[in-house]
C-alpha cells in the first residue's frame, strides 16, 4: 500500500506550484528571457535557478516509508539560497539563536550609515568592493571614537549588517549596526558611557564620511573599481570631492533595553532576499503587482500597491542578489570571532551567565540520542520509518548540467596567447 500525504510536493515531476503569484513563479516564467536580454552575472543566473526550482523535483529529496510499506512521503530538497522566500525559515531561526546565545545582556544603541544615492551606480558594479569599504570605514569610526576615553574608553560589542533594498526593490544600500551601551575597558572592568547618546552624530559622520572616501579614491586611482559607463576617473574623483563637502546621512537610534529586538529585525534581512511572497499580490499579463510600505509620512506610514512590468520588477530584485561568498552580516569587537576569552570575560563583568555551547559543539552521541527519541513511527502498525534517497533521471540534475555546460564552454575557449605556439 502506497499512501502519498499532503505534505508531500505535488508529484515525482513536480514543478513550481501555479496556484498562486510567488518570486519562484516569476523567475520560472521569465529568469530566462530576461537574462537573454540583460545579460546577468554567474551568480545571479545560479541564484534565480535555484529560487526557481526550490523543493521540486529538480533538486533531488527523499523519501519516507515505513518498513512494511505502509506509508510514503516524497520531501523534495530546499534549495537554500539566502535570498530564496520559500525555505529562509528555518536558517534565519538558526543564525537568531547563535546570536541572542552571544549577545551580550546589555542595553543596545543602533546606529546606521547610509550611502550617498551618487554612489548606487559604483555600488552596483562593484557590490564587493564597496560592501568592505562601507564595513570597514563604519567599524573603524566607531571603535576609534567609542575606545577614545572622553567618549567611553573601553571597546563594545558590534554587530552590522548590510542591507540594500527599499520597499520599492530600489537600491538604497546602509549598513545598521546594534552597538552595546558600554564596553570593556583596557583594565577588564566593563564602562558604560556617561551621556544617554553613545557619540555625537556629527563627529561620528565626519569620520566616517572621510574614511569611507579616502579608501574609494584609493580604489578609483588603482583602477580597482569598475566605473559606470559615461563615468571617467577624473569625473569619479570629482564626484568623490563633491561629496567630500556634503552631510551625510548617519543615524543613532533611540537607545533600547535590550538588542534582541532589533536582531529579530536583522535577521528578516538576512534570510529571504528583498521581497517575501506575501508581499506579492499577482503576477498576470507580465506585470507584478506588490505591496509596500510608504514611509514619506513616518508618523503615517501607509500600505500601498505597486505594479511594474516583469523585467523591471526583476532588474530592481536581482540588483540586490549578493556576489557568492559576501558576508553581509559581521560582527566586530566584542562580538569579533577571535575575541571569545575577551566576551566571556565582559559576560562575567555585567553577571551574565557563561554562554551555552553551541550545537555544533554538542556532543554527537547526544544528538544521535534527540534524533533516535524524535524518531517517526508509521501511524498504521507503529513500524519505524526508512529515509531513502530519491533517485533522479542524471538529466534532471542541475549540478550535472551546470558542469557539462562549463566543460563545452572550456572545450570551445580558443587557446590563451600562451598557448599559442610561436610561429
Ligand atoms: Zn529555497
Ligand atoms: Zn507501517
């Protein structure tokens, strides 16, 4: 007896559920016509056939039967992209624990910096680059300034994370930082400022307005940049001394009792990419419609539609896909990797208890032991259940065709000006 559950994906050749408008249906329907005509980055192209072909048949899976045959669950596999709606749950659960297990139990201040509108043409050609020099100038200004004594003179806990998107999908790239309201000093004793503001705006913009163009114009005059078209590197330098001039917008935040509020904030945009499905009101005669939040009146802010054609809509999504392997989430002092003695050391200093280990660290034969008591048992004669691996047609396997299509790419490249025998 063959029983198929609800929870099963529609069939073995299942593809992308048509029931209703989601970002895996807009991209099944129309990544490819829309890469033809604006041609897209390798990893744009990997990242919109993944979304596309989440938990389908396409990405393998398994399957669940019980040991008399009882009962059979076809799962297909996340693709687990960290822009993909459909499967950011259960990963931005995960990176929340790891980091309220870390925090420290302090109140919290957020600051953000934003990057001038001028530069989203530079940003767009160049994401990695200027994601590291927006990082690296907004954490300098501030653990220069916070270690400063007239400040606070100790060194705090820092968590920021890169954000790119507005409401609209336009690009609107700022880094939001959640700062401890203290920190710990070189003589081990934790300090908490004596102001209610953690720095003043204006010398912490200051900083980090100088630091942040100085690292580009070293970029631009090492023609380490790609320069927008119609851009020339004189023309970008002078772009760079305009702003030099102007105010920039950095924000400090109201102070909050503690940070994991703004976490949870954090991590909506670490998971899911810049739009969720329930934002997606219909996809129909090439045009999406979705919702958004207008925020012209902050006080008032107002749900609102949008619709745009399809390869608009797309053109403004996949601006934000970030380039593999880009961390967009880092942690500094404090909260640095290398710092754990340091942490441990600032939790016994405000009497938190010592962080819990991590589950990675869990013993393995006390995981083997949740997972033997969580076991499933077949509803019909209590029998064990049987995981199998899903056997795929070799052909429907996207890695395979990703690696024949390179391997006829390198088969066709002509031979380098090395190669080339001297004639
Ligand atoms: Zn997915
Ligand atoms: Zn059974």
């Amino acid at each position: 007896m063959c029983v198929v559950t609800e929870s099963v994906a529609p069939s073995l050749c299942s593809d992308v559920p048509t029931s209703r408008a989601t970002m895996q249906r807009i991209l099944h329907d129309n990544w490819r016509a829309f890469a033809a005509k604006f041609p897209q980055p390798n990893f744009a192209n990997r990242a919109a056939f993944l979304l596309a072909h989440c938990k389908t048949a396409f990405l393998g899976g398994h399957v669940e039967r019980c040991e008399h045959g009882h009962v059979e669950k076809v799962h297909y596999n996340s693709c687990r992209h960290r822009c993909c709606p459909g499967c950011s749950t259960a990963p931005r659960k995960a990176w929340l624990d790891k980091q309220r297990a870390k925090m420290l139990d302090t109140a919290a201040m957020q600051v953000v910096f934003t990057l001038p509108s001028e530069l989203a043409k530079l940003w767009r050609m160049n994401k990695q680059a200027i994601a590291d020099v927006l990082f690296n100038s907004s954490k300098d200004s501030l653990l220069t300034l916070l270690a400063d004594p007239q400040f606070l003179g100790a060194q705090p806990g820092l968590l920021a994370a890169l954000h790119t998107w507005s409401q609209t999908l336009s690009a609107h790239p700022y880094v939001h930082y959640i700062v401890t309201f203290g920190g710990l000093a070189s003589d081990g004793t934790w300090k908490t400022p004596k102001r209610e503001c953690l720095l003043p705006r204006q010398v912490l913009m200051c900083m980090f307005r100088g630091k942040f163009l100085d690292k580009v114009r070293k970029l631009v005059s090492s023609d380490k940049l790609d320069v927008p078209e119609g851009w020339t590197k004189t023309n970008c330098m002078s772009i760079l001394n305009q702003l030099g001039r102007a105010p920039w917008n950095v924000k400090l935040l109201e102070r909050y009792a503690h940070a994991e509020g703004v976490t949870l904030y954090l991590a909506k945009y670490l998971r899911g990419g810049p739009i969720g499905n329930s934002r997606i009101v219909s996809f129909s005669n090439g045009e999406v419609t979705f919702r958004y939040l207008d925020r012209k009146n902050p006080l008032h802010p107002q749900t609102k539609e949008m619709t745009l054609p399809v390869y608009k809509f797309l053109k403004r999504w996949s601006q934000h896909l970030p380039p593999t392997k880009m961390h967009t989430v880092r942690a500094y002092g404090l909260y640095a990797n290398g710092n754990r003695k340091r942490l441990e050391h600032a939790r016994s200093q405000i009497k938190q208890p010592v962080s819990p280990p991590s589950a990675s660290r869990l013993d393995k034969s006390e995981k083997r032991e949740e997972d033997t008591k969580e076991q499933k048992r077949c509803p019909i004669c209590n029998g064990s259940i049987l995981v199998e691996g899903l056997e795929f047609e070799e052909a429907v396997r996207p890695w395979n065709v990703y690696r024949a299509r390179r391997k006829r790419r390198c088969e066709r490249a002509p031979p380098t000006d090395q190669e080339q025998p001297i004639a």
